[in-house]
C-alpha cells in the first residue's frame, strides 16, 4: 500500500504540479534539514555516501544553493520524468516487519 500511495502521489504531481505554497514550505525544511545534518559527523558520511552511490558530486554546500533555485514546475518536470523511466529502483530505509517486508517483494515483483 505504501509503495501504491507513493506512486499515486507522483502522479498526481506529474500532472497537476505542486502549489507555491506548500512547495515552499518543504523548501524550508528541507534546506533546514540539509543544515542541521551538516552539524553532525556521522549524518554528514551518511548523506555523502547517498550522494556517491546515487551518482552525485554536490559539494554538501552546494546543495543548499541549488534547493533554492528549484521551482515547482521543476519538481514536476522532474516527476513526468521519472513515471515516463523504467526501471525503478525502490529504496526502504527503517525496519520493516516480515509481512511487511513480503508485502513490498510481492508489489515489487509484480511491476517487473
């Protein structure tokens, strides 16, 4: 159901985009998120080693520079795009219950 929800999310994104305003306040948190992180030693390995196993060479500054030149119309060209790729990939962080767990591998395979 998680997965189901997330991929109704993204459409409905794709095609009617996102308001300003919530936009915006995700921004916010976002950009807050990525400082406080860098507070940290540990959570700032953790998100340059996300960065490198997803392809990115972003100075960990930069990121917060390019959040803010973000629009919405980006955030929804960026969704179009995504739906219209194959294959996706599906990343889980957190523990996941065993029937859980089954319950993502049956979705999962079923897409394939």
């Amino acid at each position: 159901r998680l997965i189901t929800a997330v991929y109704d999310l993204l459409a409905e994104i794709a095609k009617n985009g996102i308001g300003q305003d919530e936009f915006d306040r995700i921004r916010r948190r976002v950009i807050w998120e990525h400082r406080a992180l860098l507070d940290g030693g540990s959570s700032l390995c953790s998100w340059i080693s996300s960065m490198i196993a997803q392809g990115m060479t972003i100075e960990p500054a930069q990121f917060c520079n390019r959040l803010v030149q973000v629009e919405p119309r980006d955030v929804q060209q960026i969704t179009q795009k995504l739906l219209a790729s194959r294959p996706h990939i599906v990343t889980i962080v957190g523990e996941l219950g065993e029937k859980t767990l089954e319950s993502v591998r049956t979705l999962i395979e079923s897409k394939h």
